[in-house]
C-alpha cells in the first residue's frame, strides 16, 4: 500500500508577509498557487477563495496545460461559463450602475463581432481602447482588471493581465530613453491590459517634455501591436477632458469612455462591510453606526478624496492595526469574537 | 490513474470509497496512521468491515488523512491500476482549527494532480445549515472540476427519504453535466460508475 501522502511545499510566509500579500495582491499581480495555499492555510482565504484561485490558475493558457487550452478555446459551454463568473464579480462590486451596464454591453458587441467574422460578416475590431475618468479609489483599477479578465475569457486578449504604470515608469531622462522606456512597458503588458494611471500628466510639461515622446510611443504601438494589448487611460475627470481635447488624435484611438461617480456614503458603507467580511472582521452596531454617521457628515467635505474606497480602506487598516493594540496585551483571554470585532473607537481619529 | 474523492464534511466520501472499492474488488483497506514507532510509521491494515466502522462516522471531519486505497482492474495485459483517494471534507469559509486547514489544503493540494474528479454532495442536505449542505465550496469545485478534466458528480445518500425529490434541483443547479444519484450504504449507481471510470482508465 501507498504511502501517506504529503502536501505540496508551501513555503508559508511570515504572518506579515501574508497579511501584506492579501491587502496587496490585488493591486499587484494574481497569486502563486504557493500563496493561495500558504494564506488558505494561515487561514487568510475561505476554501471557497482558495479553489476559486486555483481554477483562475489553471485556466490560464500560458501554463500549457493541453486541458485548459482546450477549454479556452474549443468549448463553447465552458467559456460561457467563465466570462459568466468575470461578470458576476463585476456586478459584485458596490455601485458603478453605469459602468456594469456598458461593460454587458462591451460583452455583447464582442460576441456579436466574432459571431459575425465567423460567418465571413464584415466585423469592427474588438480590442477596445478605453478612458477611464474618476477621482482616486472609485474602482478604475478594480475595474481595469476585471476588463482584462472580461477579455481574456471571451479570447480577445491571450493572457489578460494588467499592468499600472504612471509617469515615471513610461519617461526616462534623456532623448530617446522615454522610448526605450515605453516599449519595455509595452512589451511587458502584452496579451493584456496597460493602465496608465494620471495619462494627462504624460502631456503636462510642453513639447520639450519627454512625456509627448511617451504619448508618441504609446500611439504607435497601438499601430504596430494592433489587437495584442489593450490600453486604458485613467485620471481626474476634469483633466482627463481637458488633456483629450488638447490631443485630438487621441480621442479617435478610444472609443469607449467609462465615468467612475464618487461613492455615496452608503456606498463606501457596503464597501467597508465587503472589505471586513472578507478579512473575518465585523464592526458592532455602534461602531457601524459611527462610521456611517462620519462619512455622512464628511461627505463633500474632502475635495479629492470624497467618495473613496481606498480612503475608506486606509481607516479600516488603521482601525485592525488598533484593534490589535487593544488586545494584545490580553490576548490569553481575548475570544474569537473579540478578535473578530472593531469598535468604534479603533476608527476614531483624523482623516 | 488516481481519482480523487472530494466533497463537504460527512457527505459520505469514506463510505462511497470503502464500499466502491469494495465492489470493484478490494479486500483490504489502508486504515489510520499508527503513532511514529521511532522514525517508522507504519499503517494499520483494515478489513472492509473494519474500515467502515473505523473510517465512517456521523461526525464531520472524521477523515484527516487521505487515504489512498490501491484497486486492480482488468486482466493479463489489460491489468491496470486505480488508486481511489479519500479525502479531508471542505467546508466553506475559514476553519478555526490550523490542523484541519491543513489536512483541506492537501486535498486542495491533490485537486490539480489526479486524473479523475470524484465529487460527492449530500442530496438530502439542499437548504440545511448542516455541514454537509450543499453550498458554495460545491459550486466552486464543479466550476473548477468541469474545465480540468474528467469529472463525475454523485448525489449520495438517495436511499434516505426525500433525497430524490432533490434530484431535479440538483440537475438544474450543476447544469451541463450529469449528476449520478447514487447511495453510498446500498451500492446505487455503483455498476454507472464503474463503466465511467473504466472508460477514464483506458483513455
Ligand atoms: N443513509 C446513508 N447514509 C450515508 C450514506 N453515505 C454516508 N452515510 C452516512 O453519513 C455519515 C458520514 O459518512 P462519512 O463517509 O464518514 O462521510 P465523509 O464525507 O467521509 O466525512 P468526513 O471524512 O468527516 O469529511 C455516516 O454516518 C455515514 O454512515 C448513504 O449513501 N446513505
Ligand atoms: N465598487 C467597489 N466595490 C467594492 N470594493 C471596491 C469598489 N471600488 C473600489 N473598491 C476597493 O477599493 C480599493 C480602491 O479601489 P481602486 O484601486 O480600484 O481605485 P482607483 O480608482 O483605481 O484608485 P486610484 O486612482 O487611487 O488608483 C480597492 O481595494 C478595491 O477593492
Ligand atoms: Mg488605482
Ligand atoms: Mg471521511
């Protein structure tokens, strides 16, 4: 008879390490199967998380597996299905009304489009360049990953991942590095999306600036690599406006224009409870009460910041960090609950 | 081939695996690690009588171990083996207690390594709170198990009154695949799923 088995070497990481993966993941880059099981087993993802995880790995073309090519490309029922689940956890998000309704729409024009080709229709092209205006932490980013999710299930994109770079990482410092430097960005973001955070910035210095060489370089690789990526331009509404009707040509190159609103208090609300459920916190009624009573009373109050999720995000950071100073001198006697439970006075303080 | 049984705490994943083997032909059944006897660990050999009392049970969680049971098909030439693995049940959310998250991650750990998905629900549990309910651990080893390989979803414990009536949601809700209503304690659905898994071996 066989031998016990053994799990796969998890190289389980630091608890630190672990809660920094967690808040930072979904920012940087999907996860190794080594952390879904490292942070599966510290307990820091559900088994349903975990399997989600692994079937997003698996499903990946790149990694080779004959089974999952086949299921990307050659069955219809399973592709179904995935773009399905990229759409559920888009309509999961908290709000966005309009932004939900025209990425469905997105959807359909794209089936419709390759249904067409198939049929030796005339078909528009489907690698959809896109504008992206809203004030920090309304989603952009979120939503950008989604999108290229959306688009690598429905075959548009091969791999659908997403880079976010922001000026720095597009302008060098001498003539001819800002190319160099784009390209490189390029290439690495091929096969999925390319968000340019803050976009106007790139054209904020004037023509002796390097930042129209980066323009430059982003408008003809969108010639050259022509369905091989997809480019968001995010930014300030305002600036967003104003930076496209100073760069005409570009308007043309983008044909779809998304508005991220900023949320209500409400909504930053059902965010916060989203954001704790996921993490096993909980507030208590009074705690719950506060803080929406806070972001009422500040709503409109914080010029840039108001409607922000990764403001709310940040509170809700600090207030686990003192939640934890509250009980780790008692921890002996601390129960699950507690462990589990902010009260309002974590989240008291300056913002 | 490896085919890995999988499911929610106590939907009868050792029962089906003991009594499957069985029928397929099993004599005997690797029982529970005995203690280390220095650095030498050395498994307990169970009799199928032995090992559905020791290895079943009405609590949830009572197999921590997989347990990997060797079975010979075919003859001569033909001869080929299966290896039915017993699995640590997935229960939806964050286990408190670090020992059985560990033992889930191994079965999480094996999903992606054997050749046939075995995935055994409660058909008498639907909208229970119980353990062994239906939910979304279900739903996300379906979604998992349907673009990876071969796969077969049983709807154990039919013996049991009401369970067929479930049948019908059940089939609705995993669409696209068939759902085998099977009993575990009588051996439903046994003789349907031997065919399968002898089509998946000599694939
Ligand atoms: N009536 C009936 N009872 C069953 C059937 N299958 C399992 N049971 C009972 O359900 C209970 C759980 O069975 P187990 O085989 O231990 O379940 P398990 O899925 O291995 O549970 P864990 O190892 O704890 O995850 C036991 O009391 C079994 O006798 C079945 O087909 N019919
Ligand atoms: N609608 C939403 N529902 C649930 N969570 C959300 C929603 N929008 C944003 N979040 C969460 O808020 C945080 C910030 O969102 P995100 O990074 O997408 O904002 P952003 O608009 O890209 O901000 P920035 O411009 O500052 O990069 C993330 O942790 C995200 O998960
Ligand atoms: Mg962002
Ligand atoms: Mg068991």
């Amino acid at each position: 008879m066989s031998e016990r088995m053994r799990i796969d070497k998890v190289s389980v990481a630091g608890r630190e390490e672990m809660i920094e993966l967690l808040n930072n993941h979904e920012s940087e880059r999907p996860l190794t199967r080594q952390e879904v099981m490292a942070l599966f087993q510290s307990g820091n993802l559900s088994a349903e998380q975990a399997l989600r995880h692994l079937r997003q790995l698996e499903n990946r073309p790149e990694n080779g597996d004959p089974h999952c090519l086949r299921a990307t490309f050659h069955n219809p029922e399973s592709r179904r299905n995935r773009v399905d689940a990229v759409l559920h956890e888009l309509d999961n998000l908290v709000g966005l009304k309009d932004v939900k309704h025209m990425i469905h729409e997105i959807r359909a024009y794209i089936e419709v489009q390759q249904k067409r080709q198939q049929l030796g229709l005339a078909s528009s092209p489907t690698t959809l360049h896109m504008i992206f205006a809203g004030a920090p932490g309304t989603g952009k980013t979120t939503v950008a990953r989604i999108i290229g999710r959306l688009f690598q299930t429905l075959d548009v994109l091969p791999k659908g991942q997403m880079l976010e770079v922001e000026r720095a990482d597009l302008v060098g410092e001498y003539i001819g590095h800002t190319a160099q430097k784009t390209r490189d960005v390029v290439r690495r973001a091929l096969g999925g999306v390319l968000f340019v955070d803050e976009a106007y910035s790139l054209a904020r210095g004037g023509d002796k600036d390097f930042g129209k060489e980066a323009i430059d370089t982003l408008v003809k690789a969108m010639e050259d690599q022509r369905d091989q990526f997809l480019l968001i331009l995010a930014g300030y509404p305002n600036e967003m406006a104003d930076f496209l009707s100073a760069n005409p040509g570009l308007r043309s190159r983008f044909p779809i224009h998304m508005h991220f609103p900023d949320y209500a208090p409400s909504e930053l609300m059902a965010i916060v409870r989203t954001m704790l459920a996921e993490r096993q916190y909980q507030l208590t009624l009074e705690a719950d009460r506060q803080l929406l009573d806070f972001l009422l009373r500040h709503h409109g109050q914080w010029h840039v910041n108001a409607g922000n999720a990764r403001l709310v995000r940040n509170m809700m950071e600090r207030a686990i960090r003192k939640q934890a100073g509250r009980l780790v001198t008692r921890l002996d006697s601390a129960t699950r609950d507690e462990l589990m439970t902010l009260i309002w006075a974590d989240w008291e303080g300056e913002w | 081939m490896e085919a890995l049984v999988i499911g929610k705490p106590n939907v009868g994943k050792s029962l089906f695996t003991i009594n499957f083997a069985a029928y397929l032909g099993a004599k005997q059944i690797p029982g529970p690690l005995s203690q280390s006897q220095g650095s030498l660990r050395k498994r307990s050999i169970l009799s199928i009588d032995e090992a559905r009392r020791r290895l079943v049970s009405p609590k949830s969680y009572r197999t921590l171990v997989p347990c990997r049971m060797e079975i010979n098909l075919g003859q001569g030439r033909e001869k080929k083996t299966l290896w039915l693995i017993d699995t640590t049940g997935i229960q939806e959310g964050v286990h408190h207690q670090a020992e059985i998250r560990a033992a889930m991650a191994t079965t999480l750990a094996w999903l992606s390594k054997v050749d046939l998905v075995i995935h055994l629900v409660d058909a008498t549990t639907l909208g229970s709170k119980r353990p062994a309910a239906i939910g979304a651990v279900d739903d996300e080893i379906y979604h998992y198990a349907r673009g990876h390989g071969p796969y077969l979803l049983l709807a154990n414990k039919t013996d049991k009154p009401g369970a067929q009536d479930n049948l019908p949601y059940l089939r609705e809700h995993f669409a696209g695949i068939s759902v085998i209503a099977v009993s575990a304690l009588t051996g439903r659905g046994f003789r349907e799923i031997k065919t399968l898994t002898l089509q998946y071996l000599n694939a």
